[in-house]
C-alpha cells in the first residue's frame, strides 16, 4: 500500500483516487481552497486535505490539477516535494469559446519538462494525459487496445508509476517507455487532436493508441 496525494478534486482526480483506492492505496485528495474542501469522504482510504498537506504527507504525488496554472502551483510546493515521484498528468493549454484546446502554452517544450526544471529533486514523471480521464483507470473500456506513455528521467520512478498503472487494470504490453522528461513534449501534443477528436464523434471514451 502506498499514501498517494491527488493535487486536484475534480473529475480526474476523483476518479483516480477512487480507483487507487478500491487497489489497495491510501489516497489523500488535495484541495486548494478550504473554504471549498469536501466533506468526508465515505471510503476510509480517501481522505481530503489542502494540497500542501496532501503532498507532504504521501508518499508519491499526482498532479490533476489544471495545466495552465500547475507550473506556479507547483513551484511553490518544491521543498515538500523534494525527493518524491511526482506524476504530470495535465495538458498545458490555451483554450477556445468552446473550452477545448486550441494550442499548447509551452510549445516546443512541455509541461512537464518545466516542472522538471523547476523541480530538479523531484522524480517527474509524464503520463495518461493522451486519453479521457475515464480511460485512466478503465483501459478495458475502449474496443481496442490503448497505449499509455511514460516520459521521465528516473528509472526507479518509472518502475513505480508502472505498477501503479498496473493497479489500474493497465497490461504491460500497453506501457510504452518513450525515454526521458523531454519526450513528454511529443505525447503532450498529442492533446492537440482532442478537439477535433470530439466534435468527429462526440464526448466518447478514447485514446491515443500505437497499433502493431
């Protein structure tokens, strides 16, 4: 069992937590207003706490929250965080009228290589950003085969973000390994077909997927 903290209690983060849970984790969700912070959660494993509080208290560290803000977020957590596995889950974007991606706030570098940079005693590791959030935890879901990618620095890193994704019904077979933190600009990218994606076929689970 591994004490996870979620930066972010929205759809994303809700879902994962709940998830890491039913797998066997105790999961804290942080929250960045207190005045907003939810009640008690109904599952023992899922506690809610102030996003500093949840991340100094875990083990490992998710960042669902929104990608245009989590660089200063962040940064400002970097004492709490040294040392830990912090997994970049957020796509940096500007957004349309219609709130869908219209292009990425870092191109030509990525989201999570200025965490990185901002965060050098931090193992940061890029991945499950090229797919609807309820994919995330349900690969099984989609009629064919999905990929997720990993981008980072640390082997060590890697390994646990692995399993993890393992704990959430991801088959070995379809991790693929894309080599250090500055691949995460490649799948980040990626984010860039959503838009198009969704109006083509609707809001319906999907992901980005290497066919063989």
């Amino acid at each position: 069992m591994t004490t996870i903290g979620i930066l972010g209690t929205g759809r994303v983060g809700t879902n994962l937590g709940n998830a890491l849970a039913r797998a066997g984790h105790q999961i804290i969700l942080g929250h960045r207003d207190s005045a907003e912070a939810p009640g008690a959660h109904t599952d023992p494993a899922i506690q809610y706490a102030p996003q500093a509080e949840a991340a100094r208290t875990a083990e490992l560290v998710i960042n669902a929250t929104p990608g245009d803000g989590a660089l200063e977020r962040l940064s400002a957590l970097r004492p709490i965080l040294n040392g830990k596995t912090l997994i970049d889950l957020a796509n940096a974007t500007a957004d349309g009228p219609d709130g869908l991606p219209t292009g990425l706030l870092y191109p030509g570098s990525s989201l999570a290589e200025h965490l990185q940079q901002a965060l050098p005693d931090t193992h940061v590791i890029k991945t499950l950003n090229t797919m609807l959030f309820t994919v995330m935890t349900d690969p099984h879901s989609l009629a064919a085969p999905p990929t997720v990618f990993l981008s980072g620095d640390d082997v060590a890193a890697k390994q646990t973000v692995k399993d993890l994704l393992a704990d959430l019904g991801w088959k070995q077979e379809w991790m693929m390994d894309l080599g250090g933190i500055e691949t995460a600009r490649a799948a980040e990218a990626a984010i860039l077909f959503v838009p198009h994606v969704i109006r083509a076929q609707g809001f319906r689970p999907f992901a980005v997927s290497i066919a063989h």
